[in-house]
C-alpha cells in the first residue's frame, strides 16, 4: 500500500472513525511525515525549502499525536477497563504508530541499493511488536490489562517560543 503512496496520493476517508480507518490515517501521516523528514536532510536543501517543510512536520506530528489517541479512545471506548487490571503504560495506539514507522523502514529498507543486510532484523521486530499488540489487545479484552488515554498536549500552533535554550549560547 505504501508503495503504490510514492506515485499517487493515498485514497485515505479521514472522516472515518473506525479503528481500521484511523490506524490507515495515521499510516498516511507517518508516510508524509517520513519523507518530508527526508527532504529536509536532503543535501542542497535550501533554507526556505527546510523551513516550509519544518512547518508541515510540525502540523503532521500534531495530527499524528491527535490520531494516536483517537485510535486509543476508540478502544477505550469498545473495551471498558477493568480498573482492578494491571495497566500497561504503552497504548494500542502508541504500538500501531510504532508498527506504522516500523514498515516504512521495512520498505525504504526493502528498495535500498545495495540490499540492507537489516531487512530479516527489521521483519523479526515487526512479527514481534504485531504479536504483542494481539496479545495486549487480547488481555484487555479478557480484562487482565488496563491501559489509560496518555494526552500529549502537543500543539506546534498553540506553542509560544521558549528562550531558555537560546540563553546558554549566549
């Protein structure tokens, strides 16, 4: 799917609320996300070219935090937590973000020249990380694991500019 992203724009509903939709939502953020990260370490890379592009970042990771926890209050929603469980501090969401990243690697790996020696690695951690979120998703379900909506108050828009780094160089 990711692939065929590289030569058309992804047919995405971000109207849909389904869990299935909003994990495909933020496949397609993290997709945007990876390659304009690419482009800014770009040799040649003008100023004005890292600058447009840090602010598309910035308005790509908000909407990346945003689904994130959309896919996790969808489920808190469908799973009612079992307050009594034992919390698992890392979310579903946070997991299939992981996940989603995890196969772009996969596939920018995958087309690498000359062949990455890497890809049976990165394939082994993908079956790893996958069948944990089955087991997680599986434990909550039978009410033997809670998790809570971790909020990150992350808003590049709402953010106001902090000079305490820009004093130690000074």
């Amino acid at each position: 799917m990711a692939l065929a992203w590289h030569c058309q724009e992804p047919e995405i509903s971000w109207e849909s609320r389904t869990i299935a939709a909003m994990a495909l939502q933020l496949h397609a953020i993290n997709f945007a996300l990876w390659h304009h990260e690419d482009a800014v370490r770009r040799p040649g890379a003008d100023d004005h070219e890292v600058a447009r592009r840090k602010r598309l970042i910035d308005d790509l990771n908000d909407r990346r935090n945003a689904a994130i926890e959309g896919i996790d209050v969808l489920l808190l929603d469908r799973f009612k937590p079992n307050e009594t469980a034992r919390l698992h501090t890392e979310t579903p969401g946070t997991i299939v973000d992981r996940l989603s990243v995890l196969a772009l690697r996969i596939l920018h790996t995958e087309k690498a020249i000359p062949p990455n020696p890497c890809l049976a690695l990165l394939d082994e951690q993908y079956d790893e990380l996958f069948g944990g979120l089955e087991k997680l998703l599986a434990d909550i379900q039978g009410g033997d694991v809670r998790f809570k909506l971790y909020r990150q108050f992350k808003a590049a828009g709402q953010r106001s500019y902090c000079a305490l780094f820009e004093r130690r160089n000074a």
